[in-house]
C-alpha cells in the first residue's frame, strides 16, 4: 500500500474540514485508525497488517461529531482500534491451533464421559442426571414425543477462549426457580465441563479454569428452610428400629428373601451411601473384626483417598448377612436380588424371574422405600435419614468430629455445615462432663457474713 499522510482525525473541528470519504492516522506501526465521513457525521474503522501485503479492517464504531451516548472521540478510538487488534489476532492465534472450542463442545464432551460412566455403573445405557440439567440449563434439548424443547442458553456458543467472567455471571444470575442444593449440583458440573476442557485444550485456555471460580451458589432464605427439613430426617435409635423392622415385614411380604432388608440394616448401621453400599463384596464382611470394609464414593477426584473404610457394626448384623456370604466367592457381589421379566402374551400381566443380580441404581429403592416408609409410620423419612441419623449418633456419643467423618466418608468441614447444631450440643455434653464441685462438701460449716459480724460486735 502507497505511503500516504496522516489524516487530522484527533479533534472534531479537524475532522469537519476534511472532505467525504475515506481518511486514516497511523497510530502503531501496523495499525491505522480510519476515520469514514459522510454528508452527516462519520465512522471509526480500524486497519492493521496481516503480512505479505495484506490487511484486514473493520468498523469499530460512531464518531462524536455529534456528541451522544456510545459515540466514541479521538481517544477513545484509539484504545477501541488496538482492542479489536488483539481480539483478531487472539482470534488467529487460535484459529492456527485448532478448532474454536466453544462451551457447547466442552459440555458435551462433560456430558459423554458422565454417560459412560453411570452406564458402566449401571451395566446398560443410561442417561447421566447431569445431563439432563445441562441439556435444560445450557445446551438445550429439541422436542421429542411429549417433552418440548429447551432453548439453549447464550453462553452455549461462546468460545472458551473468548469467555468472561461476566459471562459466567449473568448465565449464572438468569438461573431461577432452583434450590440452592440444585444450584450447586449445576454449578459443579458446569465447572467441571469447562474445568475439563481447560485441561485438555491448555494452554489455549490457561486462564479458564481461574475464571469459573465465579460460579458459586446464591445463598438464599431457601438455604435456611433445607437445613431445618434435614433436621426432620434426623431419627431416634426407636425410630430406626421401627424403619427395620417395617423393611422386614415388606421383605417378607413382597417375597424378597432377605435382599431388602439386609440392605436396609447395613445402610442404617452404617450411614453409608446407597451407591456405596451396593459396590460391597462378600470379602468386605470381617466377622472377625466385627466390621465391614465400605468401598470408598466416587465424590471428588479421589486422590489420596482409601479404597475403603472399616466401619464397626454389631454382632446382630453380622449374623443376619450370614445367608449372603456363605459359600460364596469373596470377590462375588454382597447385596443381590432377584431380576424380573414380563411373562409373554398373558393377560393381565405376569412376571417371572430371570435370575439374581446386584442392586444398581437408586431408583430400584424407590417403591419397597415407599411401603417401608408407610408400614414405619413415618411417611415422610427418605432413605438419607439413615445417613443423617448415624452421623448424629456419633457426634452424640461424644466421638471426634475427625473420626465421624472419617466413618461416613466425609470432611470435617461438612459435618460442621449440615450438623452444626448437634456438634454443638455434643460439645456442651463433653465440656459439662468435666465440672466438678469445687466447694467444700460441709454444708454446716458455712456462716453468714451478717451473722459473723454481729458476733465480733457481741464480743468486744
């Protein structure tokens, strides 16, 4: 391009004596700053070198020779004209590395992984929960049969590399409607998505994972109310015993040959998970030891954490898992129950069974826990209520909050969240256990001081 004089851009008077057209100032050594007038006021355009002769421009925005909201002076664009510079060349950079990641691609590589896992977990197909909230909160769904679709948010086809942490705080904002304990499953898996991503594809996306640190849950007086509703999951050792003894009557009922009720008892006499309950081994039983070895949750990234943690049970659950490890292999499954299947062309419907295998998912509690729940009188209490009751009977019992957690695969930190108020009066137990009277035990001895002074009067 011929070499050709700095146009006078800086002030609006300068700019009111140039001709109509097309006007440019250097003001780097690549980048001119141009100025478009027209029969009524003018644009800013920017134009930088791309090399081997090439250059590249664009509008950056209104000229203030008529002074409004957004219009830009001379100064101002300067500044904008070296900003879209670097977004282009960001944008090269990039573009030379690779394909554009953008949110979407990042979720849905989330969303794949977390399938295949609960899938593995599960032994056929699944549909992870955490993709069905980033398909309503994020990416979007089409309409299929009965469901309608679901629009994607904005943030879905932003680039990573191009991602604020505006960004992140107005999805998160527009985010309504949702508990804060349904906040925050979103939140960490929409972390996780981008957190994954920025690993995969750093260093292109050095900075991303600093930037999802604004992803955190809005407190609420919602966050109140769902501390007080667990309070009514917590149960009297009367009360557990009522819940088992009501699982097996419905065991017995319902013809599960002890399947269901020896999994309810070792969940309550644990306080485990039901995920982890159901990945136990014959081998975990160490009558013994008197205890159980319980497979560590997959929560968390799992470094430094062990593959199991012993948990003390009773002689009474011990002997009631007997009928499930005798003469099996160690490394068979602990808790198994009999599978089901539609008996073909019979009318009304029938089921057989095909054969025993083990407890897989949640959902397969869900109608046994609803009879059990009915027979207890207790139709409220879900089957967490086991968790939460164990961990409040040990913090009763005055153990260390460090050996609490440790037994129920959880931090210190989380118990003094969710069970504050009961560390608490654990706390005052264990300190009112060590007063001790300090006064002399001769009640008969003790004179008033009104009584002594008379007395010494009287003397004298």
């Amino acid at each position: 391009m011929a070499k050709q004089a700095d146009a006078k851009l800086t002030t609006r008077n300068a700019r009111a004596s140039l001709p109509v057209g097309l006007h440019w100032r250097a003001v780097d050594a690549d980048i001119h700053l141009g100025y478009r007038k027209a029969k009524k006021g003018g644009r800013w355009l920017v134009r930088h070198y791309l090399g081997d002769k090439k250059y590249a421009q664009e509008v950056i925005g209104t000229a203030d020779d008529e002074v409004a909201s957004g219009n830009l002076d001379y100064s101002a664009a300067v500044r904008a004209a070296f900003a879209a510079v670097a977004r282009k060349r960001a944008e090269a950079e990039a573009e030379a590395a690779g394909p554009v990641v953008t949110v979407r691609m990042a979720v849905v590589d989330y969303i794949a992984g977390r399938d295949a896992r609960d899938s593995k977990r599960a032994g056929r197909a699944v549909k992870s929960d955490a993709a069905r909230r980033m398909e309503r909160y994020v990416i979007g769904r089409p309409a299929e049969g009965r469901r309608k679709a679901v629009d994607a948010a904005p943030i879905a086809d932003m680039s990573l590399g191009n991602l604020k942490e505006g960004d992140l705080r107005a999805w998160r904002e527009a985010i309504t409607g949702l508990k804060p304990t349904s906040q925050r499953r979103l939140f960490n898996d929409f972390k996780a998505a981008l957190n994954a991503a920025s690993e995969k594809h750093s260093p292109r996306l050095a900075d991303l994972a600093a930037i999802t640190k604004t992803l955190k849950v809005r407190l609420s007086d919602d966050e109140d109310s769902a501390e007080v509703a667990r309070e009514n999951q917590i149960l009297t050792d009367a009360q557990v015993t009522v819940i088992l003894a009501a699982a097996k009557a419905v065991d017995d009922e319902n013809g599960w040959e002890g399947d269901l009720y020896r999994l309810i008892a070792v969940m309550a006499a644990t306080g485990a998970r039901f995920a982890q309950i159901v990945r136990m081994r014959i081998g975990d039983v160490q009558r013994d030891a008197g205890r159980l070895m319980v497979p560590a949750s997959r929560k968390g990234r799992g470094g430094g954490k062990a593959a199991h943690t012993p948990v003390p049970v009773g002689a009474d659950i011990l002997t009631l898992l007997l009928p499930a490890t005798t003469g099996r292999a160690r490394t068979a499954a602990l808790f198994e129950r009999w599978r089901h299947v539609r008996v073909p062309g019979v009318v009304p419907i029938q089921w057989k069974r095909a054969g025993r295998g083990p407890w897989k998912t949640p959902s397969e509690l869900v109608r046994p826990w609803h009879a059990i729940r009915e027979r207890a009188g207790l139709p409220d209490v879900i089957p967490y209520a086991l968790r939460h009751s164990s961990i409040v009977r040990g913090i009763r019992a005055n153990l260390p909050i460090r050996l609490v957690a440790a037994l129920h695969d959880t931090s210190v930190a989380m118990i003094e969240r969710h069970y504050g108020r009961w560390v608490a009066d654990g706390l005052d137990a264990l300190a009112a256990s060590a007063v001790v009277p300090l006064l002399p035990a001769d009640e008969g001895n003790v004179v008033r001081i009104s009584e002594k002074v008379g007395r010494e009067r009287k003397s004298k």
